[in-house]
C-alpha cells in the first residue's frame, strides 16, 4: 500500500464495517484523494506511520485502543503535526466531547450526521491542513537559509573587512580570494536548493524524464573527488535502469552519499546496495555514524523538519526537505531504518519500470 505524493490521503477508522462503507462511499466522490480504512486503534496507528494521513475520521468507542487513545498518539509526532482529526461517536455529552478536544481532535462530530455534512467538513479541513503546511513551510525556509546563510556571509564579510582595511600579507591573498570564492559558493548552493525546492513543491513542476541506468549513475558520483572509492563498499546490480528526471534523481544519491561520509568515522566505510526486490527498484545508503533516534526516523524527512534550527547539520533540513519531495515525485518512498551494530540506513524505493523503448 503505497500512498501518491500528489493526492491527500483520509484515513477512515471504525470497527464496524458496514459504517466504514457508508462513510468511504460518502467520500468515493472526492476528488485529488486517496481513501484507506482500519478496523481497530492498533491497525489505525499503524497505517498513520506508514501513510502520514492528511485527515483522520476517528470513531472513539473501539475495542483495544479507543479513538481517544489514537489521537492522542497521532498527535505526539512531529511528522502528524498538519494532519486533521475528527472524532466520530454516538456520544453526545459535553464531557466527551472535551476529552476530545483535551487528546488534540479538530472536531468531534455526533453520530449519525447527514452525508452533505461530513463531506462539506472534510472538504474544509483538507483545504486548511493545505494552507497551514504551505504557511509553515515558507516560514521554515526562510529560517533555514536565514540561519546556514549566516556562517558563509559572516565569512565573506571578514575576510572583505581584511581587504578594505589593508590587513593582510600580501602573500596570503590568494588563500583570502579562495575562502570568499568558498563562502560565496556555498551561500549560492543554498539559494538554489531554497528556488529548487519552491519550484517542486509547486503545481505546475514537470519532470524531465530519460531512461537510465541506476548503476552507471551510481559509478558516475564515485569518479567524483568528493566521494572517494576507498570509502565506500558497493552491491550494485548494473542490469537496474529507470525512466526519472536524472539531473534531480543524481542531486539524491549524491546527498545521500554525503549525508553518509559527514556521519561515519574516517576509517568506516559505506554500503551502497542497489536492487530489485519485488517490484520495486531498492537503493540502500548504510552509514556507521550514531544513528537517529526512533522518534526522530520519520519526522527528520518530513518537510524542512530540524529537531533544533540553531545547532542542525548545515543543508540537512533543506537537502532532506528535496530529497523527499523528488523521490515522491517519482512515484517513490524514502525512509530510515535502524542499521546494526550502529548507525543509519537511508531507503530509497522507486517503483518497477516498463522495459524502455529501443531504437
């Protein structure tokens, strides 16, 4: 069960199947939606992590973990914080309602309810989960070049101060020239992701597709200086080839082999695994450095998320930020696992290609 990037997903929980197919029939007509369905809080909870739902229609009195109890745990990670809820329940009393509203549900609304309703109310809620991550995302952005801009300039503003002031060897202005070149690179880089990223996420972004080996891509990054062979073991099957907007695909695999080098000890090396597994193309990025926390695993990968904005790996928000977005817009997935005995694992599935057309 793969969710689309481009579609908002509404999750209907209700131990009672006639009334799940009542309210999914209500909502069938929806369009731009993915429609998915629970019987009980424990399979509730564990669609929410796999599928991070736009809307949840939550009834409260089920067997096992009740309504209550689910939204409050959707409410406890980061990665739900735009997702809407709404308690369904034949209960009617002021104080279930509260408790409701206390476990963080956008709206309790009273069984039965007319089918009109329910629509129009998840018709608003979808639009205003829209608005809000839209708002938050243009705030985070801001932030996050605001911030991995301020060591660069800080940079570029010293060593001008030098040259304004005559104070510097004229031996060392070589060494001044290249570190201001360095800065003004690195701030430049941030501008494009930042543009990058505002051009993805928007409607009218088309992908430039071609039919290419994942393996001859993988080779391509390790002739480059900045990723030395020596670091790195290989399990790639070169029979892999995929139709993808390359020039984007590329900027991936090269974050993710960087993400890997910056966290393991010089002397650790990195596993690259390339394959087909079922149907679906697999890539694997395991790295030996600390780890992520299991709390933090998902929520790191949702949109320009940073745990702490001052004291965050520079380019890690807005390089996950992209990487996320061009793997969905692929038709693809990109997660965290645990690797063992240490560190982490990055996961990239693409979905099977047709065989490509020869000339």
């Amino acid at each position: 069960m793969t969710p689309s990037v481009d579609r908002q997903r509404i999750l209907v929980v209700d131990d009672e199947p006639a009334i799940r197919r009542v309210i999914l029939r209500q909502l069938h007509a929806l369009e731009g939606v993915e429609l998915f369905e629970a019987e009980s809080g424990e399979k509730a909870l564990e669609l929410v992590e796999r599928l991070l739902p736009h809307l949840i229609l939550l009834d409260i009195k089920m067997p096992g973990i009740n309504g209550y109890q689910v939204c409050a745990q959707v409410r406890a990670n980061p990665a739900n914080r735009f997702a809407k809820v709404i308690l369904l329940s034949s209960l009617n009393q002021l104080q279930e309602r509260l408790q409701g509203y206390q476990v963080g549900a956008d709206l309790y609304l009273t069984k039965p309810f007319e089918e009109e309703e329910l629509v129009a109310l998840v018709k608003v809620f979808l639009r205003l989960r829209h608005a809000e991550e839209v708002d938050q995302l243009k705030t985070s952005l801001l932030q996050l070049v605001a911030h991995e801009s301020r060591t660069p300039l800080n940079s570029i503003l010293g060593y001008s101060d030098l040259l304004r002031l005559g104070l510097f060897d004229p031996s060392d202005l070589r060494e001044i020239g290249t570190e201001i070149h360095l800065q003004g690179k690195l701030m430049l880089r941030q501008i494009e992701k930042a543009d990058l990223f505002c051009r993805l996420i928007s409607d009218s972004y088309r992908l430039k597709a071609a039919w290419e080996g994942v393996g001859s891509v993988l080779q391509g990054l390790f002739q480059q200086s900045r990723f030395p062979a020596e670091r790195f073991d290989l399990e790639i099957n070169t029979n892999l080839e995929l139709e993808a907007d390359w020039e984007l695909l590329t900027q991936v695999f090269g974050f993710l082999l960087e993400n890997a080098l910056q966290h393991s000890p010089p002397e650790a090396k990195v596993l690259v695994k390339a394959e087909m597994v079922a149907d679906r193309i697999i890539i694997k990025v395991s790295d030996q450095g600390k780890g992520i926390l299991p709390h933090n695993r998902q929520a790191i990968l949702e949109p320009l998320y940073v745990e702490d904005i001052l004291h965050h790996d520079s380019g890690q928000g807005l390089s996950l930020a992209l990487s996320k977005r061009i793997v969905e817009l692929h038709g693809g997935n990109l997660w965290v696992e645990d690797n063992q005995p240490q560190g982490a694992v990055f996961v990239l599935s693409l979905p099977k290609p047709l065989a490509p057309k020869r000339g």
